[in-house]
C-alpha cells in the first residue's frame, strides 16, 4: 500500500499519498442523500435514485476520471496564488502537502498550502438530505491575509442519463437563480423523465426538487453557468472565473453549476470556517422547507454535533460483531471496513460508483438478496423491507424480476437462479431475528393477486420444479449467477450444474426452516426436487477430479477436463460443498482440484484456463479479455464461497489462507490500482499482462459474503433458528481468539481457546459458567453471556 494505510485503531483511511493510481473514494450517505467523494474532491450526489434524482453531473469516461466534483478553490486576492483544498482540480504542487482521510460515512481533506492550513470535512447528516463540506482555514503565515474562498458545484438536475445524452436539448429547462435574503443558489429542470431507459419521451412534469447550494458567510458572489465559470478551452484545474471574476447573474439555460465566493480576511494564528451545503428540497415542501433547510448549518457547533451523530450510528451498526483473533489485519477488514462496504452496497443498491454510472440498471435481484445477509445483524427493520421489496418482484409462477427499479418497472431475463435468492434473503432474516411473523406477511405478485412471504417461498419451489432439463437440471435460460454463461445451448437451452447445486443448497434451507415450524409437509414437491437434483448431479456431473460447470447443446459439456478452455470452474465445486452433496470423498478432491488448478497469488481464479477464442454456444465470458472479469479473473464473489466450502471440510488453514490472500490490502497498489481497503468485484488473473489489477471496486456481493463468511464459518459464530451457533474453523497456529457477536437482544462475549492447535472441532462450551450440549448457545437470562470455548476433539471421542 504505497498511498496511504489504515489509522492505528482501523478506523479511517489515511491517504498519505494523494497521487492514486485511480480514484480512492469513499461514500457518504443517510440511506436517501447519497454522495461519492473521491480523494481529490471528485464524486456525485444523487438523491434516493442515482438516475432520476441526480443533483450533480458525472461527465462518463472523463480524464481524469473522477470529474467533476465538490471543489472548494482558494485565491489569496494579495498574490493572485490560486489552489483548491484538495489536491486536484487545481494539482497544485507539492502533492505531498495534501492528505485525505477517509472514515465510515466522512471524509477529510487536509493541506498546508501557501501559508494557510486546511482541513475539510465531508459528510451527510442522518436527518438531513444534504452534503455539509465544512473547511476550516488557519492563517499559518505571518501576515494578514485576504482569501477569496469558492465553492463549486457541476449540476445534472434530475435523470441522469437525459442529461448526458440529450444535453443539447436538455439544457434548454434548467434554472439557477440566487436568493439574496437566504444567501443560496436554487436550482431546478422544468421537465422530467421517470422512464428508465435512455428515451426522448417528453412527460408533462417538472423535476419535483430544488437542489440548493449556500454558505454560512455573505455570499460576496456567485456564478450559475459552467461556461462562465470555466472559460473556452480550460478546464477546472483553471477556471476563468477565478481571475476575472463571477457574473453574479442567474441562468435560464445552459449547463447549471453552482459557484459561491465568500471574502475572508484574518491576521497570522487565526482560523475562519466556511461551510457550504449542497442538498435538495422537495417541491411540494419548499416554501416550507426553504429556509430552515439553508440556515440549519451556519453554525460550526449544529455541524459537528450532526457529525457525532454519525459517527456514533456508525459505531452502533458495526459494533453488533468484533473480533480480536491473532491476525490483526484481518480484523480490521473483518470488525469495520467490509462490513462498512456491505452496508455502502446494500445502501448504494450497488448501482453508483465509478464504475457503475448509475443509469443503466436498476437493483439486481440476486444482488439485493446478498445484500440483505450482511446488514440483518444490525439493521433487521431495513432488511425485513428489502425482503418485502424482492417479494413485489415476483410473479405468481415465481419467476422474478433480474433487474427493478423499485416502482414496478425491471426486465425479466429468465436467469435461471434469480427466484431462489429469495430463499436466502428470507431464511437469513428469520435465523438472524427469530421473526418468522415475516412468513405471514402479504405482498402482492406483479401479476396480480397477493400472497404471503411463505406462499412466495412456495411459488419458488414451484418454479425450480418447472425449469429441469434433460439431465434433470436447471434449464441455464439467460444464465445463472454467472451472467456470461449467456448462451449456453443457444437462447433458452442448456443446464446449469451450479444451478443444480445451488437449487439443492436453497431447497435445503426452505426444508430446515419448515422442519423447524414443524410443517415439514407443505414443501409443494421441494423434498423430493432436492433429492433428485441431488441425484443428478451425481449421476451426471462428476468429470473425474471435479464437477463440471454445464451441459450445452448435444451433451457438449462446459468445465471439463476434455476442453481446451475454461476446464474447471470454482462454484460447482465451492457449491457442491455447501449444497452437502452426499459423497465427501468427491468433495475433498474437488476442493482440492480448486487448489491445484485455480489458486493464484491473488486468490482462486473463477475458471481456468481462460477462454482464448470466441465461441458463441457458451457466449460472453469467450468474448472478454483473458483473465478478466467471468473470463478467469480471480472474482472475489465465488471466492467468499471457496473460503465457505474449505471451512466446512473443516480445513480451517486453507480457508483461512485464501481469506488472508484475497484481503485488499495485500498487492502494492500500483498493481492493485484500486482502493485497499474494500473489495474489488475481480482481480486480474496471471493469465492477462495487468495481473494483479483490481477493478469495480466497492459494488460487490463479495463485502457482504466476505463479512458473514468469515464471522459465521472462520470464527464460526452464525445464527440458526435454534439460537447462535459457535463451531469455529481457524489456522491451527491460533490459540485463541475473542469475538462478540449481538443476537436477538443478547450480547455474547466469547473467547475460544485451541490448546491442541487444531483447526475445527469444539470440545466443550460453557455459556455463563454453565456447560452446554451441542454448538448452540442458550437464550441467557441477562443482557450480556459470557461464553468459553476450547476447542479440541470431543470429549468422550
Ligand atoms: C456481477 C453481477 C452479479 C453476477 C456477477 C457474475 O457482479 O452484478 O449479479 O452474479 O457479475 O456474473
């Protein structure tokens, strides 16, 4: 990590260097407000929907990337010295008088530049739909010094991806105007698109928002149209403005920024704050909202009491787990920045970022069912809603949505595993908060009628049962989680042996949480479908070392060892073990063909070797780069499911291995490019010349499976229905390790002891002094249940 590493206590990213090898971001967001915040003051704002409520431009495959953003400029009106208080726009040298931390849900930049110490911070308050950039500035020089300080602002205004590719004619319906009593820009679009898809249809309505932009100082004045501010032929490492000044004049059309100066003068030691916000009122609210809404944060006091509030819901949502095990590394991944990322992801619905643009799709439906595994520990209420939303995504034959939008608009693909991620979500949420009220609850279908949680659990079954092939395996349709695997048996054929693990591991979880309700009957056929999924695949799927990924048109099959690419597949072996097919032996050799033929240094690859030539029976992943993406990267996703399986083989130094490996922190970062410490979707495989490259950081399932993974099978702390589950599976070099783990209302303290070093079983448990039978913890009498661990074979054993 050569740009920067974490603060002693894990808390924040230091940005040492803020040179990056691509933009290191971080996220800001009440869970409605949402902005991106690059380490050089690049990053959007948007509004609850990054395409619909977009307040801020990003203009796509910009150089450099991360523009434009929230840049606050300084000009001493003495010199003319001209900088800004992040690196970049302005990239005034030295670089190295720049640094940025990033924490959970803030940012701070800071400078020394020309004689003035700097410190911005950047967050959103929970109660507020604004972003607060709060600067201070310190007079480190020896003179008075007279700064004009500028705050600016690119605007979208509305749906992104109008603005982008209509701006011709879009421009033509944006206002700013400036309020001189309140000291604020407000800016709005007279029309409005609510479509998803990029279109040219005209609705008959208006953007029912006011963005605002304000300051706590006298505005001394302000600019509203980009062209003005920027000057022809530059850009916002030089704006026009700073020299020859702002207009001070609203704009009826063109593109919409917001710039406001203010004038500060202040003698040697002294401090001036100046804090601008960028938020947005509804409509039907402004003339309510409007003022309190702009004066709210004048006062530096009202800003940092807003941000202790976040800081401390923050220390509430990732304080339900910790660990302190003998790998402090881990731990901080572990205790707070994967966790962190889950609930970005699960907030972010995974759909803006550098990467993703926020204009093309919509939640993913299996995406949002991983999501919701990660935050039920802390925030139950918001991942009983989402489970409640993916149920409004399916029709009565209990096929879903692949992707929504959340108001009845999304695209069915016929994917074949979609509908069965409902069964997680759901089963994950019940074994969490022991709410199995959810099961009653009603939603309607999207194609009419209603039906309960349970009768939606059902439909699901049901749709699994109607969707074998010829070999008794799920029809592969437009893919299943590999959404490369696209034409596998030309439009609608093929089968997916993954599928059929995957159906089997999902029909086992419905099967326990009935068993459990003791209405083992009412499975719709799910019991005898598991038992001959089950028996097909091992009928069918085994290749010799490994289980094969897929059979296409004419028994051709995909991961075998008689291909020439693309021989083994990670998830039809990580799944085989985690579906709890019968065969162990088959179970170890396929894991350890995982070892042998897709470990990496960076991780284990999704399959190997990678495609080198297009073949349109199979479909995209042939298309793609070799040792990219699906195309044999090392997909961080699967390779949480690889970490799962090798802990329930009970081979706790291999899981425990590939977890160290796959930590983002391990690559120097000018291979690794991007940030260090969240997950990245992919790392690029030996088999491609940028090796080591990690891409679309931050938007991945692999935070949330990461998280859960590594509590629930490595420390092996995971809830049933029974109660909380202790089994860990460790490095046999652990002696011991703490965790603490909040569940349905109870805090258990747990400390594990390994006296023999080995790398799973349990000895013995004791749960307040008292010994416990079997790995589930009791319900204690208190708040707090102090639980002791060793681990060992089995006493009597
Ligand atoms: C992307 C998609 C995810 C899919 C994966 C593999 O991460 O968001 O839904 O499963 O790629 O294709």
């Amino acid at each position: 990590m050569n740009y920067g590493r974490f603060s002693d206590d894990g808390r924040e990213f230091l940005v040492t260097d803020v040179r990056t090898p691509s933009p290191w971001i971080n996220y800001l967001t009440n869970g409605r407000y949402f902005a991106t915040i690059s380490a050089n003051g690049g990053g959007i704002s948007y509004d609850r929907s990054p395409l619909h409520g977009r307040i801020t431009r990003y203009r796509i495959n910009d150089v450099p990337p991360d523009r434009p953003g929230k840049y606050i400029y300084v000009k001493d009106r003495d010199s003319g010295e001209i900088w800004s208080l992040t690196w970049q726009p302005v990239g005034r040298e030295p670089a190295a008088a720049y640094r940025v931390a990033h924490g959970f849900g803030y940012t701070r930049a800071e400078a020394e530049v020309a004689g003035i110490a700097s410190s911005v911070l950047f967050f959103v308050p929970i109660d507020d739909d604004r972003k607060i950039w709060k600067a201070v500035l310190t007079n480190t020089s020896t003179r008075v010094r007279r700064l004009s300080v500028f705050g600016y602002v690119e605007f979208a205004l509305g749906h992104a991806l109008v603005d982008l590719i209509n701006q011709c004619d879009d421009q033509h319906f944006n206002r700013v105007h400036f309020d001189e009593g309140l000291g604020a820009l407000f800016a709005t679009k007279t029309y409005w698109v609510t479509e998803t898809r990029g279109t040219q249809q005209q609705e008959n309505k208006e953007w029912d928002r006011w963005a605002y932009f304000t300051v706590n100082r006298p505005v001394a004045a302000y600019e509203t149209v980009r062209e003005r501010f920027i000057g022809p032929f530059r850009n916002e490492t030089d704006p026009a403005a700073l020299g020859s000044g702002l207009s001070s004049k609203d704009m009826d059309c063109g593109n919409a920024v917001g710039a406001l100066q203010v004038d500060l003068e202040f003698g040697p030691g002294e401090s001036r704050d100046v804090i601008f916000s960028l938020g947005v009122i509804p409509k039907p609210e402004f003339d309510r909202l409007k003022q309190p809404s702009v004066e709210k944060y004048r006062d530096p006091a009202a800003v940092d009491a807003a941000l202790a509030r976040v800081r401390e819901e923050w220390e509430r949502f990732l304080g339900h787990t910790r660990a302190a095990t003998p790998d402090g590394e881990a731990d901080v991944f572990m205790n707070f920045w994967t966790p962190y990322q889950a609930k970005v992801a699960f907030d972010v619905g995974r759909v803006a970022s550098f990467y993703y643009w926020g204009i093309g799709r919509g939640f993913g439906y299996r995406d949002t069912a991983q999501d919701t595994i990660a935050i039920s520990i802390a925030e139950p209420r918001r991942a009983r809603d989402r489970v409640l939303l993916l149920a409004r995504q399916m029709r009565r034959d209990g096929n879903v949505y692949h992707h929504f939008y959340g108001d009845g608009q999304g695209e069915f693909t016929r994917h074949c595993d979609d509908p069965l991620w409902f069964i997680l979500a759901v089963t994950e949420y019940i074994k969490e908060t022991g709410d199995f009220g959810l099961l009653d609850a009603v939603e309607p279908f999207l194609d009419g009628e209603e039906g309960s949680v349970l009768e939606h659990l059902l439909a699901v079954v049901r749709f699994a049962g109607a969707n074998l092939g010829p070999h008794g395996l799920p029809v592969f349709g437009r893919g299943d989680w590999n959404d490369t695997l696209d034409y596998i048996g030309g439009k609608d054929g093929g089968e997916s042996v993954w599928g059929g693990m995957f159906y089997v591991a999902m029909l086992n979880r419905l099967l326990e949480l009935f068993e459990f309700l003791m209405i083992a009957g009412r499975h719709d056929g799910g019991l005898e479908l598991r038992d001959r999924l089950v028996e097909a695949l091992e009928k069918f799927a085994w290749d010799g070392e490994w289980y094969i990924r897929a059979f296409g048109e004419g028994e051709k099959k995909i991961g075998s060892s008689g291909n020439r690419y693309g021989k083994i597949f990670v998830n039809s072996q990580s799944w085989a073990v985690i579906a709890g097919l019968p065969d162990r032996t088959r179970l170890v050799r396929a894991m350890d063909s995982v070892a042998g033929h897709l470990d990496t240094p960076y991780g284990p690859k999704i399959c190997a070797p990678a495609f080198r030539e297009i073949d349109p029976t199979i479909g995209l992943i042939t298309r793609c780069a070799r040792g990219k993406k699906e195309n044999g990267a090392v997909f961080c996703h699967p390779a949480a499911w690889v970490v799962q399986a090798e802990c329930l083989l009970g081979r706790g130094d291999r899981a425990f291995g590939y977890f160290k490996k796959l930590l983002p922190d391990r690559v120097d970062s000018d291979i690794f490019v991007a940030e260090p410490y969240v997950y990245s979707q992919y790392i690029t495989s030996d088999e491609h010349e940028t090796a080591g490259r990690a891409s679309h950081s931050w938007q991945t399932g692999t935070a949330a499976w990461m998280f859960r993974v590594s509590f629930d099978h490595i420390l092996g702390i995971r809830p049933s229905y029974e109660g909380l589950v202790v089994d860990p599976v460790i490095p046999r070099a652990w002696k011991a390790f703490k965790a603490e783990r909040a569940f349905r209302g109870t805090r258990y303290l747990i400390e594990v002891e390994n006296p023999d070093g080995v790398g799973s079983g349990v000895r013995s448990i004791l749960a307040d002094g008292r010994p416990v039978r079997g790995s589930v913890l009791p319900r204690p009498d208190g708040a707090v249940c102090r639980v002791l661990v060793t681990m060992g074979a089995a006493e009597g054993s």
